[in-house]
C-alpha cells in the first residue's frame, strides 16, 4: 500500500486542478409517486387510451369498407367475364355459320334443290379457241346460239 503522506500529496496534486480524489457516497433519494385516482391512470393518459381506441375503430371501418368495395368491383369483372364468354360463344357460332354458309358443297345443293339449277349439258357449252380469230360481236354469237 501507499503512504498515507503519498496519498495526501497525490490528494493535493489533483485538487490544484480541479479534481477531488475523495470517494463520494451515493444518496437514496426516496422516489415519491402521485396517484390520481384508484386505477393510477391520470387524465392525459386516458385521453391517449379514447384517441388510440377511435383511431383503432376508424381504422377497422376503413378496412371493412374497402374489403366491402374490393368485393363489389370483384363481383361486377366476373359478371363482365361471365358475359364476354356468351358473347365469345355467339361470335363463335355465327363462325361455323359462315363457314357453312361459304361451303361449295352446301352452296351447289342450294342453287339445285331451291333454285332449280342445273349442270350445262354438252350441247350448251361453249369452247374458246385460241387459234382462231375472234369474233367481233361475242355477245351477239352467244344470244343465236341460246336461243337456236
């Protein structure tokens, strides 16, 4: 251990600048608490409590509310998906109808069975020949050899 007159000397060193070498105790402060009513809550931490809860309660709606919109707007694309298909279903059979409708094999059945047509026989036919020289007046040639 140091002498004690070593420990003074070195006390009073410090104490020229400033510095106190002595231990210091540390004093219990009593801590005094104030209770406003039974529930210790006092009346800004209550306001706090009403605001928090409202502010939970309109955040809660909101939510409701959305989910109630979301929902709607879900509901009305689906109805609209819903009738896009009948419309696709519609565009689709007027499709196989024109198809139908364009078939030579439907057509040449029609103009036989409805309007009465029928295939040229040989003597009502008419050739065209490259060899030879054209006639001048073709539609008139056509009209004699109709009616003759």
């Amino acid at each position: 251990m140091m002498a004690a007159e070593k420990w003074y000397e070195y006390q009073d060193n410090y104490k020229r600048y400033g510095l106190d070498m002595k231990p210091r105790t540390i004093k219990k402060e009593t801590i005094k608490t104030k209770k406003s009513s039974s529930t210790g809550i006092n009346a800004k931490d209550k306001f706090r409590m009403l605001a928090l809860t409202v502010f939970t309660g309109v955040l809660c709606v909101g939510l409701i509310v959305a989910t109630a919109y979301a929902a709607s707007i879900k509901y009305n694309i689906n109805s609209m998906i819903k009738e896009n298909e009948v419309i696709q279903g519609e565009i689709e059979n007027l499709n196989v109808k024109i198809e139908s409708a364009s078939n030579i094999q439907i057509i040449e059945a029609r103009a036989v069975a409805e309007l009465g047509m029928q295939y040229p026989v040989s003597d009502q036919l008419v050739y065209i020949d490259n060899n030879k020289d054209t006639i001048k007046d073709f539609a008139l040639v056509l009209k004699e050899q109709a009616y003759n």
